[in-house]
C-alpha cells in the first residue's frame, strides 16, 4: 500500500482528500485503481497526470513501481520539452 498526495483538483475530486492510501504496485495499477474507486478523478486521468516519487517526475512512463515507504505525490502535467 501506498500513499499519494492530492494536488488541489484531484483533492477536491476525490472527495475532498488531500490523502490517498492505495494498494498499486506501478503507476499503471495506481491510476487503474483511483479510477474505480473516485470516479471522478477518471477525467482528469485521462487529461494527463504526471506522478512525482520521491521529487523525480514520471509523465509516461506507466509501468514504474511504486517503492514502499516512497512520497508520491499527483501534480498536473506539465507541458514542455
């Protein structure tokens, strides 16, 4: 299990929760399961997401593990080369 921090429109998304605990082992499986289980972060998925662990930003890279004890936070995806 995993927990990942909720930038302010994935918060309010899914509830109101700044806090996610998630049983992910990659990036694939974590958006798979918030999708089932806050539907309306769904849109926002699908938009783009990138995931920062451990202060290193992941944008496609969807097979990524999700190390234990790891900071993951979901931030907006930022356009840029």
């Amino acid at each position: 299990m995993v927990e990942v921090t909720l930038w302010g429109a994935l918060g309010a998304a899914a509830g109101g929760k700044s806090k996610i605990d998630v049983e992910a082992k990659d990036i694939r499986e974590l958006f798979r399961k918030l999708a089932e289980q806050y539907p309306g972060l769904e849109p926002h998925i699908e938009r783009g997401i990138a995931v920062a662990i451990d202060g290193v930003i992941y944008r496609d890279t969807w097979s990524k593990e999700l190390p234990q004890g790891s900071e993951i936070f979901l931030l907006p995806r930022l356009v840029g080369g």
